[in-house]
C-alpha cells in the first residue's frame, strides 16, 4: 500500500460518524496564496498536500426554527476540531518525520477551492462548495502536511448549473455574481454583529427571521433539493436545536456557533423577533 492509500485509509477509519466522511486530496500549490490570519503560521514548512473533509450538518427539515441550519448543531469547531485532531495524531504516529497541521473554518487556506481541487464538489454561484450528496450544507476542514501525496481530480463540470436562484433570492442583493458577497448587506453578516444596529439593520433580523444566519441562498439552490442526504456524524444528529429562546441560548452558549460574539449579541436578537 503506497503513501496515498494509507492516509485515505486512515481517513476512512477516523473521519467518520456512520459512515466515512468525504475526503479528498489537493496539491498545496492548487490554493495558494493562503489567507492572511494568525493561523497561517502554523503552515508546515515545505508544505506539499491539503488533506480536505467535509462534515455534512443537515439534520432534517424542522417544524419550527429560528436559526440557521448550521447553528442548530454543536459548533463545528469543536467537533471538526476533535476529528481532524485524531486524524493528525494517527498519521504523526505513522509518518513521524512529517508535520500534519489541522484547520477549520479561521484558517489560512481557502477552504472551498481547497475542497473543489480535492474532487469534493462544484463552486457554488453563492460562494458555497456544493456536494452531490449533500449539498452546500456542510462544513469543511482540512489538514496541511509536508507530506506528498497523489492529488485527486476536480469534479466535472467545476461549476453549479448557474441558474442565479440564489443571487435573485437574496433580499438585499448581498450575493454577487463573482462569488463575493456585500457584508453590509448580507443578513447572516448582520445577525453577527455586535453592540448598537441601524433601525435598517434590525429590520433585516426580524424580517428574516432568524436570530443567527442566513440560509435563503442553501434553500432556493435546486443542486441542494435533491442533495439532503442526513448528516452522519452522531455529534451534530443528537445536538440538533431549532428553536432558541433566551434561557436555551445561554445554557447552550458554550457549545454553539454564535459563542464567538458573545450572550449580548444572540440575546439582542432573541428580543427583536420576540419584539416583531
């Protein structure tokens, strides 16, 4: 078994919920240059191969919500992070003069064309990577190693059918036709913020209706109508929550998402859409 097959086969072992997670292989080089963060410096030297998984988080379609998808869940973070973290250790005990450095979400490597050269899926017109299974509704992580392996091939075609659903369904036009997206305008963008919002501002969350996130543009996607396969990763199927008030929010603050900006931002919200 050569180098390649004994990494994918570990990934097969550790990268799994249920059943094993996607998991692909791109060149270094594929995706540079990396993004400026803090991260970056923890890159190995020599880098040659980005190790990418996605962790699928779609749970089912809810009764009732009142936060994006993504944040129903356990924070990604956590659990990516715990995955990843086994997968270096078991390939640093079996190729110990190598490095294996783990990243999810606040990394330096560009994470959706990462996962696009590593044969994982087509580049969404919502910036979004889009699996044939499941969707844009996952999360990705990847491992940087000095390690070279043999790199998988990009999906064909590399792109989602362009159909602009999600571009016209965007209610303030957030979403451009390059792939970025207007901060200022974006409603997932808006519910992050912290401290004092413009009354504009306040009136994309209630309108919107979610007191985290957005998901209009995953919803409106026909790539994703027939792509909801259900999350195998236990972590994210038990932890599901729809539906937060102020009491939920704070008790399970320590474990979601929108832990990062703090209880005054999500409890801000809370009281807006209690307010409508």
């Amino acid at each position: 078994m050569d180098q390649t097959e004994l990494v994918k086969q570990i990934a097969e072992q550790v990268l799994a919920g249920d059943c094993p997670l996607p998991f692909g292989i791109c060149d270094f080089k594929q995706i540079l240059p990396c993004l400026e963060c803090r991260a970056k410096q923890r890159i190995p030297q020599k880098a040659a191969s980005v190790l990418v998984c996605l962790f699928p988080y779609y749970t089912g379609e809810p009764l009732e919500k009142n936060i994006s998808r993504y944040a129903m869940v356990t924070d990604y973070h956590i659990v990516a992070g715990e995955y990843l973290q086994r997968f270096c250790e078991r390939l640093r005990c079996l190729f110990p003069q190598n490095s294996f450095e783990p990243f999810t979400d606040n990394s330096p490597i560009r994470e959706v064309e990462a996962a696009f050269y590593a044969g994982l899926g087509r580049r969404g017109q919502n910036g979004l990577l889009i699996h044939p299974e499941y969707g844009s509704y996952l999360f990705i992580g990847e491992v940087v190693t000095d390690l070279v392996l043999k790199t998988d091939q990009p999906m064909q075609p590399e792109n989602c059918i362009s159909c602009g659903k999600c571009l016209s369904a965007c209610p303030q036009k957030a979403l451009q036709k390059d792939g970025s997206i207007q901060l200022d305008k974006c409603r997932s963008h808006i519910t992050q913020k912290k401290g004092e919002l413009t009354p504009w501002e306040e009136k994309q969350i209630k309108d919107g209706g979610l007191i985290w996130g957005c998901d209009i543009c995953n919803d409106v996607c026909p790539m994703n109508q027939k792509a909801k396969k259900l999350t195998p990763i236990p972590e994210f199927r038990d932890s599901s929550v729809s539906v937060f008030d102020k009491e939920s929010a704070q008790k399970l603050l320590n474990n979601r998402a929108f832990n990062y900006r703090g209880k005054k931002t999500i409890l801000r919200n809370i009281s807006l859409l209690e307010d409508r």
